[in-house]
C-alpha cells in the first residue's frame, strides 16, 4: 500500500538539531530583547556564546557570520566538555511547548532559562533527559562511551525508563543509550520495560524507542524472548495501531525466522480482520516482503482463501493487488479462476475492479483468454461496458483478446454504442470505443 507510510513507519531518523531563527550575518546586540548584565559579561567571555555578546559600539568592528545550525551543537559540546563552563551559565532555548516573543527588529526568542552544567549531568540526569538542551547534553556525553559516565547517567533514569520512553525527549535519550551500553544495563532495562512494551509501544514517541530496542536485539539475541511475551498478547493491538503497527514490522524485519514467526501465525489466524485494516494492510505486505519461502507461501495461500472478500474492501485490495504483483504464475492463475466465478460482480466495485483489471494483465496467456472469455459474455459485457469501473476491466479485455474473441466482443458491444452516447458518462467510453475500433461504425 502507498502510505506505507509510510509510513511513521517508515519514520525513524535519530533526533537532529534544528537551526535557529535567525539571519546569517546578524549583530550580537540584535539577539537580545534585553540589556546583558554585567555579572555574566565573565561568564560570557569564556562560554559558547562568546560571539553573541561583543560591543557594538565601536564602529570599526566587524560582523562575523553566524552559524545557526552548530550553535547548539557547539553550546553542547562547551558545557559537556569543558572545564571552564561557567557553573551559572543563562541560556535561552527552544523547547516546543513555548510560544516565543519577538523584539522590535522581529526576531524570535525563548526566554527559558536554564543552569545546566557539566556536573548536572551525574546529579540531575533525569531531569535533563525531559528538556530539549538537557537531554542533547546527555547524549552528547554517551557519545563519549566513557563507562563510568553511561553507569552514572542510566542508575539516575533507571526507575523511569518507561516514563522517559514516552517522552518527547527522553525517548532520544534512551535510544542513545541503547547503542551505546554493554549487556548489563540491557539487561536491566528489558526488565524494567518488558511489563510496560505494548502501552509504551502505543505512544507516538514510545514506538521509536521500542523499535531501536528491538534493532539491538541482534546483540542480544538471548532477550528475543522475552520481548516476543511481552508482544504476543496485545499483538492485534498493535498491527491495528497507528503507533504500534511500526514495532510489529520491526519485529518482522529485525527478527528472521523462525524468531518472527509468532507475526505470522497471528496474521494467517486473522487474515481478514488485518488485511481490511489501514495499519493492518501494511503491516501484512511487509510480512510477505520480509518472509521466508515457507512462510510466504502460506500466508499467500491464507489470502487467495479469502480473495472475494479482501478485493471489495477499501485495504483489503491492495493486500491481494501486492499479491499479484509478485507475479508467481500459478498463484495469479489461481486467482483468476476464483474471480471468474463473478466477475460482473467485482468488475463494477470501485476496489475489486482495480484487481480484476491487474490480474488479467498479468497472467499467462491462456488463462488471460479464459477471463476475456468470461467478460465476453453477453450477460456479463452488456452490463460491464457502461459501469463506470467495470468498463476499464472491458477495455483490458479488448486489448488483450484474439481477434476472434475481439470481433465477438466488439459485435456485443455494438447494440450498447447509442445508449452509451446519449448517457452522461459514457459517452466519453463511446468516442474512446470509435477511436480505437472504427469497425464498431462500419
């Protein structure tokens, strides 16, 4: 399906640094809607934001650019790395629940002080991780691998793993955590998170943290199990889920088989119900994309089983169009077989006629001959060729008939061209008919 989208899923990158709201070349005396205080004037002079507090007084001085994509980043680094960080420093920065003011030249700010320091970091760390700065200088300090520091920073979030999991912010840290701890402390998050998968799993932010643990879980392949209990029992839940559909494809491509199995004994049990569901839908095609040969092949004989029904449903039918689309012979011929028993009847649905029109293009061509011969009928293309869906299905037919097949179509077609253009709708099918058959006026 197209939205696959995409999708969230689909959704994944680790947390960048937005640029801030200003021009490229600006004068540090614009970046403040008010007077800097001389008591910081030191503080300032040593800090990452040297450069935003000069004189503008003199007129022999010169601007310099301003980089608005590493200015945090280099904050960051200061007050991680440092050891002349002042212990006091003020910043302002963007948190998104925070609606900024704007000084008289139009410029944006977030008056939102804050005092972090590099010691906050083995004091404070759980309070970091829920701010935007807070949690970026944890990150940044993980990124060193330092043993003593990534032991320190997980004992202070420990008892709020799953909170942090669901945070805005948080969830990037416990991400980075993740990739950077030893057996340990993955170990004592699985189980201080296990309980909690599936709410956790649910959560906007949640998922994403769910899904880099489940990445991980090739270091670790002793805890699958553990995560796959967690799972199991909400697992509809979660393939139905906005959120938590994305954790079950996860599951299927970062665990093979037979560790993912358990995704599709539950999808074979329940085929219809996923298959007509928009997350659901998704979640099936992935399966079938990502499976093994055994696997796929009974998954796919679990859809055609219930073919007639998924092609009429707005989901459903791409479920089996993704079907087709693997272009195995014998399981499109199969296909084919099933709908020619009422072909009339899904040619003039507005989702089944889209499958019916797909499945004649790609079959064998004896089996193609066989449907066109269905749709010839005179009971059948009478009623078809006027539908506003069924009429696309007739002109494949055309196009792929033999010419005796063809000339029988186009003699039933022929009583139908004066009804078709004295009607609103057909009359466009009727000029498209004379153009590609001028026999039909002969």
């Amino acid at each position: 399906m197209a939205n696959s989208n995409s999708e969230k899923g689909d959704n994944e990158k680790m947390f960048t640094y937005r640029s801030t709201s200003a021009p490229i070349r600006l004068d540090s005396s614009m970046l403040f809607a008010f007077p800097v205080p001389s008591l910081y004037t030191s503080a300032f002079s040593t800090s990452p934001l040297l450069n935003f507090h000069r004189s503008s007084s003199s007129e022999d001085s010169q601007e310099e650019p301003f980089h608005p994509t590493g200015f945090l980043r280099d904050m960051i680094d200061g007050l991680v790395k440092s050891e002349d960080s002042p212990k006091s420093l003020l910043t302002f920065h963007e948190q998104s629940h925070n609606v900024p003011e704007f000084t008289p030249m139009g410029i944006p700010f977030y008056n939102i002080p804050v005092t972090y320091t590099a010691n906050d970091i083995y004091t404070q760390a759980f309070e970091m991780a829920k701010d935007q700065l807070g949690c970026r200088m944890l990150q940044r300090k993980l990124e060193e691998m330092n043993p003593y520091s990534i032991q320190t920073i997980f004992e202070q979030i420990k008892p709020h793993l799953p909170e942090l999991m669901i945070d805005p912010f948080g969830n990037y840290l416990i991400q980075k955590l993740l990739e950077v701890c030893e057996e340990p402390i993955f170990s004592s998050t699985i189980d201080s998170v296990s309980k909690n998968l599936t709410s956790i799993s649910l959560n906007q932010h949640g998922t994403r943290a769910v899904q880099k643990l489940i990445d991980l879980l090739a270091n670790f392949q002793q805890y699958i199990p553990i995560i796959i209990n967690s799972l199991i029992p909400d697992i509809l839940i979660l393939i139905k889920d906005v959120n938590g559909n994305h954790v079950i494809q996860r599951c299927v491509n970062s665990l093979k088989c037979p560790q993912n199995q358990f995704i599709f004994d539950i999808a074979g049990n329940h085929i219809v119900e996923i298959a007509t569901d928009r997350h659901g839908c998704c979640v099936l095609q992935r399966c079938i994309h990502a499976a093994s040969e055994k696997q796929k092949e009974e998954l796919v004989e679990k859809i055609i089983e219930k073919a007639v029904e998924l092609v009429q449903d707005a989901y459903g039918n791409y479920v089996v169009q993704y079907v087709i689309d693997l272009n195995s012979y014998s399981v499109n011929a199969k296909l084919a077989y099933i709908f020619m028993n009422s072909i009339q009847q899904l040619a003039t649905q507005k989702f089944s006629s889209n499958v019916i029109e797909k499945c004649l293009q790609q079959n064998k061509e004896d089996v193609q001959q066989e449907m066109i011969a269905e749709i010839g009928k005179v009971e059948n293309i009478s009623k078809m060729i006027g539908n506003q869906y069924a009429n696309y299905v007739v002109q494949r037919a055309l196009t792929l008939a033999r010419p005796l097949a063809l000339e029988k179509m186009l003699a039933l077609i022929r009583p139908k061209l004066e009804e078709l253009k004295n009607s609103h709708f057909g009359k466009k099918i009727y000029m498209k008919l004379l153009r590609n058959y001028p026999v039909l006026i002969d």
